[in-house]
C-alpha cells in the first residue's frame, strides 16, 4: 500500500510517518519546501506550492489514500495578515489537491483529513459528539467549518472522507505540552481564566494510531480524536506540575491579562470543549495512554 502525506514533516505528520513504515506501508509527501525533498525506497518527497497552485503530479502514483495534515499552527499572534495564511494553508492546499485528482487519472480510495474540536461552541456543560451541528461562533470555528466544506468535495470524485476532529496533541518535541512545560519548570505554572474550560487533549502516538486505524477499517466520515478522559485547563496545569514536581503557588492568569499579551488568539485559551472518543471506542480503537497521568509521565519523564 502507499499513501501521500500533506505535512509530513510537521508534529503529527513525523509521527505518522514513522508509523507507516514501520508497518510496511510506503510514502510519499508533499512538502513546500525543496530541501526537504529525499527519494528513499519507501519514502518519497514531491514540490508543491498551494498559493500558486503548483503541484508535482508524480506525488500521486500509484497511491491510495491521502492524510491530509497540512496547515498553518494557529498558536501564533492572530494578525490580520496571519488569519488569511491560517485559512488559506487549509483551503487552498485542500483545493488544489482535489482539482488534481478531478483532472487526472488516479486510484485514490479515501482521503483522512485534519480538523479541529475548536468547531464545537465553547461550553462548560455540553458533551460534544461528532453528529453536533453548532459551530462556534468565533475565528477558529469559521476556519473548521471552511476546511471541512473543501475536504468533503472529495465525495464528489467518490472517494471516501474521514475528518478527524482532534484536540490539544501532547507531544514531546514541540506542540503546546513544551509551551506550557517552560514557565511551570520555573515555578511559574498558572491555569488559564477560571481554570474550569475542558480541554480535550491526545497523545501524540495515540492521534497516529488512530489516523492508521481509520485507513485500515476503511472508516468514513467524522471522528473526534481525543482521549476519552478530558480536563480542565486547570487540572492540565496541575497534573504536568505534578509529573514535573515543582511548586505551584501561582494565581490564575485573568482573561483580560492573556487578551492584551496575544490579542484574539487567547480564545484558544479559554474555549471549553467537552469532546466525547465514543465513536472511535466502538469502532475497536485502543488508546495506549488514555490517562492524562500516563501520557504525561511518558512524554516529560526521561
């Protein structure tokens, strides 16, 4: 088998990778950047540009199922010109891939989409389920409800389209497990607001895990991907400081301090999403560090 991955090179896309072939699946990646381009037996990197709709067709032989994982982090300053780029990474990249296959012979069965928990409405109360049709009515829940818009033309060249709705990945290079380890190494961990918004959070192993599990039973349509164990921001903090142990004397940080240090992204901060793992459970699916004790002591213990 051989799959294309946007984003490869990224987070979760290194993850995947690895994954794959170690189970003897080949790859080939899109990448904008030609020094990242290797040619490997099983590993195989291909030019694109989505902003000028340029795109290496050879990236597309032979395979059959594309991970779609490509997009600007929206854990930077939300500057007007920025909010285009986080947009437009997702749109115009998951334009281009369909207007490639829509003009060229391909064999292409499934493409396993990226997205977001942030399209559901922040609440405190409310336990999200895939079949949810409010959107939140904020930056971040327009960019998910446009990028699923562009992934779901692809039902239109029959080709099956899974979305997976993922929360905070907690990884150990990079991401926002490393963003938040810093200030709490020095004694300076401090919950976000109130501390009681849900964050919905999965191990960076577990996301790839699921990515492959959904190739391999052939799933389709939405799944959220987060552990079924989700907390608040405050016992996020708690917990790392905890595995980490070092004091914790801080008070919470006001909304009004996080909006003045990153203007409207200190949203992601304070968004609540209660985010069910139900649908993926039924479907088999095992997390390996479902616990957030467990994930936490694996990525920050050497």
């Amino acid at each position: 088998m051989k799959v294309l991955i946007t984003g490869a090179t990224g987070l979760i896309g290194k993850e995947l990778t690895n994954l794959l072939l170690q189970n003897g699946v080949s790859v080939h990646y899109l990448s904008t950047s030609k020094s990242k381009l290797v040619d490997e037996r099983n590993y195989k990197g291909f030019y694109w540009n989505p902003y000028k709709g340029e795109i290496d067709k050879n990236a597309f032989e032979d395979v059959d199922v594309i991970y779609h994982l490509a997009g600007a982090s929206v854990s930077e300053r939300w500057t007007k010109s920025y909010k285009e780029e986080i947009i437009n990474s997702r749109v115009l990249s998951t334009r281009l891939l369909f207007q490639t296959l829509q003009k060229n012979y391909n064999q292409i069965q499934q493409i396993i989409s990226a997205s977001a928990v942030g399209i559901y409405p922040s609440s405190y109360d409310k336990v999200y389920k895939e079949d949810e049709e409010g959107v939140d009515e904020s930056f971040l829940g327009d960019v998910v409800l446009k990028w699923e818009e562009e992934v779901d033309q692809f039902k239109r060249l029959s080709i099956r389209v899974s979305k997976i709705r993922t929360g905070i990945v907690l990884a150990k290079e990079g991401g926002a497990l490393q963003k938040m380890v810093t200030p709490i190494k020095y004694g300076l961990g401090a919950a976000f607001g109130n501390g009681k918004q849900y964050q919905s959070w999965i191990h960076n192993h577990d996301l790839a895990s699921l990515y492959y599990f959904i190739m391999l039973h052939r799933l389709e349509g939405v799944y959220n991907a987060v552990s079924p164990y989700p907390v608040s921001n405050e016992g996020l903090t708690k917990a790392i400081v905890k595995t980490l142990d070092v004091p914790y004397f801080m008070p919470n940080i006001p909304g009004f301090i996080l909006k003045l240090m990153l203007g409207e992204m200190h949203q992601i901060l304070l968004s609540s999403q209660n985010v069910s793992a139900r649908k993926i459970l039924e479907k088999g699916f095992q997390f390996k560090f479902a616990s957030l004790e467990k994930a936490l002591q694996n990525l920050l213990k050497k």
